[in-house]
C-alpha cells in the first residue's frame, strides 16, 4: 500500500453505557507511517427506552435481542445523520463497536449489537461492524481490537491504558505487539455509583470517602482470571460471577467503591510495573477518576500521561475508525499475539 487518506467517522458504544461517542478523523498513510487527526468528536446520550433495553439486553428471548439489534442499529444511524449535519461534513466511511451483549471467547462465541446494515440504509453511507467474530472463529479473543491502531498511533508510549468499562492495555514486548484485559473499571464503579443514585463517580469522590475492606480487598485480588497469561480478555459475564458476588449488602457503598478503587489500581499497576519505565497514555472515562489516577501514580514506576481531552473521550472511537480502514484495505487489523487467534486476520461486515 502507497500515500492513502481517508475521511471516517467513528462510532464506539462500551459497556460502560455513560454515551456513545462518534468522531470525524483523518487519516494519512505515507509508506509505512500513518498519521491522524481528530476533527470534531462529540457523545451523545442515550434515550432512557434504548439504555433500559441495553442494560437488560442479556435476558431478552432471541426474537427481542434481534429485533433490538436493528432498533439500536437505527438509533446509532440518525446519531450520525445528526452529527454530519452539525459538522457539514462528508465521511468516506462510517465504522461501529456495537454494544458487546455476550463475550464468551472461551465458549466459542461473541456478539455485538446495532445493525450495519441499518446505519448503512439510514446515513447512505458505507458501515463496517462487527470486528470480532471472525477473530473468535480462529480460536481468539476477539479482544483487545485497539492494539493495531495503537501501535501504528501511538507509538512513542511505552503502554496504552484504556480505562472504560474495562481496563485494558497495549504495549510493545520483545519485538510483537501484547495486549488484554487487565480488570473491569467503570462496568464496577457505575454499578455501584446506581445504588446511590448516581450516574457515576465524579472524579472518584465516593471512593475517597470509604474505607478499605481487608477482606474484600484480598478476595478481589486472589481471582484466578489475574494469574492467567494473555491472550485473554474480560465481559459482563466475568463479573457478574466472579465481582458482584464478592460484594455483600450489609457493606456501605462507599467502602466497596474505595476497596474497588485499590484492588483495580494494584491490579494495573503489577502490569505496568512490569514494563519498561516510559510513559504510559491514559484514555478512557477513567482518566477523569482522579482518586483511580492518584493512586496509580503512586503505584507505577512510570509516568502516567492524561492526554487533552479530545483523546481521552474519543481514542477509541478513533480507533474503530481507524480499524475501518485497514479492513477497506486488506490489512490484517486482529493481531494473533495479542488475541491468541491461529493467525492475524481481517475483522469487519462491510455493507454498502
């Protein structure tokens, strides 16, 4: 492949259900160098009817999970026709994560939701979606996906940290790229941030009003998916049966948010610390935790970077779209180092 550009939207809807987040970048290739730049990024809410059909979408009988794919599929099309016509702008493609309702590498299968064909029918624009399943059928993870773009992206960090519903991170190891799930972050933290009627933890105040619960603590640290080696990689179903359960009613709130808050921080920080000291980009909606980022400067023996604020909400949309890209041209973007796939391999329904 020679000098390229494109003009794409990208789409990303996480787990931790606080916004879908789309932005316009621009992507150049020259040689093997690739360059890029966030034009406008924006996150938009979701209607209280789709959120409620999100949160419980892994109880709905076959014939409701269909037909609230293509209902969320149509939600995410006018979200983009909306921010088009706000920006005037003309994408050469669109490219979207879905919301991941079952993620079960292990069993064989994965599945995100909100049709592309439907986002393709309604923007009349070009959609890539579902960059995971093929990956899976190679015996992968299907996960982490971002680890290509942050290679060819980003990099001059020694790591990136994504601090979502998950924390993930990717990094560079004896020449191949390595990435996985390290723990859930703010799939924990929202859940707990409900019982006191709260969206979410601003800048992890709860947290820093409780007090740490030895023995949740230990608990929490002693599960065995920590001891695992990559390839590997975290889902809903994760925690409900290996965190929540650990959580008995009779604690304060507070106080399992403040463990919460030590447990994952330690559990990023051995991971970290394993690595060549640099810096270490951190994005994601935990990068505003400030409780979560104190603590982990004080843990890490590198650098913590909380870029501006452009790349902190919209890295990973970027990197779907960027993802986008390398299918529309061929190039493996599931890297078998980081997913445990039989090979490296091309991710992504294309509908026209």
């Amino acid at each position: 492949m020679s000098n390229r550009a494109y003009n794409a939207i990208g789409i990303m809807s996480g787990t931790s259900l606080d916004g879908v987040d789309i932005v316009f970048a621009s992507f150049c290739q020259n040689g093997a160098n690739w360059s890029f730049k966030i034009n406008y990024g924006e996150t938009y809410s979701y209607t209280s009817k789709i959120l409620n059909s999100l949160k419980h979408s892994q109880y709905l009988s076959g014939i409701e999970l269909t037909m609230l794919n293509v209902e969320y599929g149509k939600f995410l099309g006018n979200l983009v026709n909306e921010f088009i016509n706000k920006n005037n702008i003309v994408p050469d493609f669109i490219a979207s994560h879905g919301y991941t309702v079952f993620h079960e590498p292990t069993k064989g299968f994965t599945l995100q939701i909100g049709s592309g064909a439907e986002i393709a029918a309604i923007t009349g624009i070009k959609t890539i979606c579902d960059f995971r399943t093929t990956d899976v059928a190679l015996k992968g993870q299907g996960a982490p996906l971002v680890p290509i773009g942050d290679m060819l992206l980003f990099e001059k960090y020694v790591a990136c940290l994504n601090l979502g519903g998950f924390s993930n991170i990717s990094y560079e190891q004896n020449g191949t790229r390595e990435a996985f799930d390290i723990c859930p972050v703010n799939y924990v933290f929202n859940y707990l941030a409900e019982k006191l009627d709260k969206e979410f933890d601003k800048d992890g105040e709860i947290a820093q009003k409780g007090n740490v619960l030895p023995f949740l603590f230990d608990k929490l640290n002693s599960i065995e998916y920590y001891l695992q080696k990559p390839p590997k990689s975290l889902g809903r179903e994760f925690v409900e049966n290996n965190i929540f359960p650990l959580f008995k009613e009779d604690y304060y709130v507070q106080d399992i948010m403040r463990t919460y808050s030590e447990h994952s921080a330690l559990q990023i920080s051995l991971i970290i610390n394993k690595l060549e000291k640099g810096e270490v980009l951190v994005t994601g909606g935990g990068a505003y935790n400030t409780f979560l980022i104190k603590k982990l400067k004080e843990l890490t023996n590198s650098q913590i970077i909380i870029p501006d604020k452009g790349t902190i909400d919209f890295k990973e949309a970027l990197l779907f779209a960027f993802l986008g890209v390398l299918r529309l041209e061929n190039i493996p973007n599931c890297i078998k180092t980081v997913t445990g796939a039989e090979r490296d391999n091309i991710g992504g329904a294309v509908y026209l």
